[in-house]
C-alpha cells in the first residue's frame, strides 16, 4: 500500500502539473503565457544545473547507508545544498543582466529555482529514509499548492510575474510543511570529514547532474530554436508549441521520478550489497516497469490528446496545439528513455563521465537537425519529428552498458504494453460524442492498464530467486 501511495503521490503530481498549465494557458494572455512559460523553463534548467549533483548523490550514496553514516551524508548533503544555493542566487543575478527577461521575471525564477532544489533535496533525504508514504504526502501536498498558487496570482492579476510568484509561495510553505513532518537526524561532521563527503559527492554527482542539465537543455534549445523560426508576429503558434513542450514533458518526467521513487533505491541495494545474479534481477524488474509503463502512457497520450484538448486547450490554439503535440509526445518518449532507462547502468557503476558524453551528443545532434529542418522551412512538427529521430539514433549507440550488463526485458509484459498501448492509442480516431463513447473509452482503457499492472505487479514486493548465481567479471 506505500508503494501504491507513493505512485499515487507522483501520478497525482503530474495531472495538477498539467492542470496546471491548462489554467495558466486559459488565464494568461499569449505574451505573458510565453514569459511564464520561458521564466519557468529556464528555473527548472537552473534548479537542475545547481541541486541535481546533490540529489543524485544523495540517492546512490543514502539508500545503502547504515543510520550513522546516513546522519554524517545528511549533514554533508545539506551543508553542500545552502552552499549551491549562495551560488546559484549570485551568478543567475549576474546572468540576468544580459537576458530579456524582466528583473522580476528573473528574480521569481531564481527564487523558485533555490525553493524547489531545496525542497526536492528534503523531500529525497526523507524518502531514502524509509518514510516513503511521508514523501509521498509531501509530494501532493506541494502539487496542491504549486496549482493553487499560480492559480490565484494567473486569476487575480493575469500576469506572469504574479503566477511564478504563486509558485514561490507554494515551494516554501511545502518545504516548510516538510521540516515540520519529518525531522531527520544529523551530526556534525568535521570540516575535513565534509571536505571529503564533498569530493565523493562531487566525482559522480556532478558530472551526472551535468548530463542532466544537458538532457534537459535538449527541450529548451528546441523552444528557441521553433520560437525564432515562428518569429514575433506567429504568436497563436508560439504558445501552442510552448503549451505542447510544457505540457507533454510533465507525465513522462513525473511517471519517471515515481518509478524511480519505489524502486531505484532497492536496485542500489542489491547493487552494492547483493550477488550480481540478484543486482541482475532488480534491474531486469527495474527496467520492465519503466518500458511498461512509458509504452502504456504513450498510447494514453496519442489516444486521448484530442479530447482532452478540446475540453481544455483554448479555442484559438486548439489547432494548432493537435498539429505538434504528437510530435512532442514521441519526442519526450525518447528523451525520457534515453535519460533515464539506458543510463541505469552507468549510473550504478557511477560511469559519470559516460553520461555527459551521450548527453552532450544528443544536444549536440538535435540542434543541428532541427535547426536544418528550421532553415529548410519545414513545418513546427517536422522540426519536433526531426528531433525525436536524432534522439533515436543515440539511443541505439547508447544502449551497449544495459545489454552487456544482461539486463533482459520480461518479452511477454514489454509485448502486452505494446498492444495495449496500440490499442488506447487508436482511441484518437474514435469518435467522442455522445458522451457514452467517450466514457466508454476510458474504461477500456483504465482496465487494459490494470491488465497490464496486474500482470506485472511492479508495485509487490520483490521476490529474488536465491539460487546461485556466476560472478560477473565485468563488476
């Protein structure tokens, strides 16, 4: 039932996300929606850039650390944490004066860029922590609060200044909400002892965390290179492509942070502690459960985009917005599983260096192809398409870790997504109307998901055959 929880919690975090800028695209006018969207954007790059070394450090080095050593991580992760933000507060100010933002954009971009770092950091340590059902309701609770903050400052002033500014405030009082729920144990740790912690943290988590910046730099280079194509006077079409990038990133982002969630901590273990039969094992599972559940919720895009567009996209971008979001689907399929699922690899044996290379490629190719099909004049779509099959073609030279390692995808399951995904997703050519059809397609759908849940049972507790098992000679 945590487990359930827990993906509940993230799941629930990914429809107010999306409730979120189908509120903000109705309440806002084009010009402030695309100031929001870019200020928003260019926080979570930051936030990245500045807090993810320290997150994905404190996954890999927390979850198989005994209660002493976990005290001494927590105060080193945490000291390291107030370090980035000084940091991230002084050199964004300085960035700011050569950007095109407004100075408030700026500073309400910053300040959300520090207050999710932070929170997401807490919210990590706690979860690691063997509180996973607290991390969960902390997630809601924040959800709940991001949605209704940016809500209010969008219905009340209509700008995009007093949006982010929802967003600071529901950022702080979650993280406020997070140290008044769960107060961890720390220990002071000597200067040298931090010192060390630091260089340990820093040897795989910041290299790491750069691939993740430059992952998520591919998305951004991509809004500016359509929006300079668009230029100034396509402003119908330059919120639709934003409302797509921004819209369709957020479900395979969160679907991703849930699965990791529940179950990357427990591959760490048996990484670390376990035989290499058993590490084997937890990855195979690891990686059905992301194949799976990215399959199924591709299909639930493509199927339903249409009517929940109609319902929810305003009219004047509604056209626009079904032109490229297929495009955008497929695209963040790809990112996602490029990212996530072939770097599990090299992040367990901490090949930080790896990741930055495959990351760098992939901006790298996707700026170059879709700046060609931007020069060639081809359509916002084509130039989405374009770059969804760069992001294939390093996928393919990417995949050799995860087969050498012997990671095996349960055929059957990978086999039964794939159909269920196909079948959700020719929903989009069934009709909606009368509103029968459409119920009707969503229970069609709910229960082939549940199919494919049950079959798999990803939210059970782990069985390992404890048989014995070879010694990898490549561990």
């Amino acid at each position: 039932m945590i487990r359930l929880l827990a993906f509940g919690g993230y799941v629930f975090q990914s429809a107010t996300a999306i409730a979120l800028i189908f509120a903000t695209s109705h309440l806002l006018p084009p010009a402030s929606y695309t100031s929001f969207s870019l200020a928003l954007a260019s926080s979570q790059l930051l936030c990245v850039f500045m807090f993810e070394w320290l997150q994905l450090a404190g996954v890999r080095f927390l979850a198989a650390a005994d209660r002493e050593d976990a005290a001494r991580l927590r105060s080193s992760l945490f000291a390291a944490g107030l370090l980035s933000t000084v940091v991230l507060v002084s050199v964004g100010s300085a960035a700011s004066l050569i950007g095109t933002l407004a100075p408030r954009v700026v500073a309400l971009g910053l300040a959300i860029a520090v207050l999710q770092g932070l929170t997401d950091m807490y919210f990590m340590a706690i979860r690691v922590s063997d509180r996973l059902g607290t991390a969960a309701v902390l997630l809601i609770l924040r959800a709940s609060l991001l949605l209704v903050g940016a809500v209010a400052g969008a219905s009340i002033h209509g700008t995009a200044e007093a949006t982010l500014l929802g967003i600071v405030a529901g950022h702080a009082t979650s993280l406020i909400a997070g140290l008044l729920a769960h107060r961890m144990p720390l220990r002071s740790v000597p200067h040298r002892t931090m010192l060390t912690d630091w260089v340990d943290f820093s040897r795989y988590g910041m290299l790491a965390a750069g691939a993740s910046v430059i992952h998520l730099s591919v998305p951004v280079m991509l809004r500016f290179i359509i929006v300079g194509s668009l230029g100034a006077s396509a402003a119908t079409a330059t919120a639709a492509f934003l409302m797509a990038i921004d819209l369709l990133q957020r479900p395979f982002a969160v679907l991703m942070a849930a699965i990791h969630s529940v179950s990357y901590p427990e591959v760490v273990v048996q990484f670390e502690r376990g035989t290499d039969h058993e590490a084997r094992q937890a990855t195979s599972r690891f990686v059905d459960f992301i194949l799976c559940a990215t399959t199924v919720m591709l299909g639930g895009l493509i199927g339903f985009l249409p009517d929940a567009s109609r319902l929810f996209v305003p009219a004047d971008l509604l056209m626009d917005f079904l032109a490229v979001a297929p495009a955008a689907t497929v695209f963040y399929f790809l990112h996602t599983h490029l990212q996530a699922t072939l770097a599990v690899i090299p992040h367990l044996r901490k090949s930080a260096t790896r990741l930055v290379v495959v990351a760098t490629c992939q901006l790298a190719l996707v700026s170059v192809v879709s700046s060609i099909a931007a020069v060639m004049g081809l359509s916002t779509a084509a130039q989405i398409a374009s770059a969804a099959v760069a992001t294939a073609i390093v996928m393919l030279c990417d995949s050799g870790p995860i087969i050498r390692f012997g990671v095996i995808p349960s055929w059957l399951l990978l086999g039964q997504s794939v159909i269920v995904a196909i079948l959700i997703g020719a929903f989009a050519a069934a009709p909606s109307e009368p509103v029968l059809w459409l119920v009707g397609k969503i229970v069609v759908s709910a229960m082939a998901v549940v199919l494919v849940a049950w079959q798999g049972q990803f939210l059970s507790a782990r069985r390992l055959d404890q048989g014995p098992a070879p010694i990898d000679p490549l561990r």
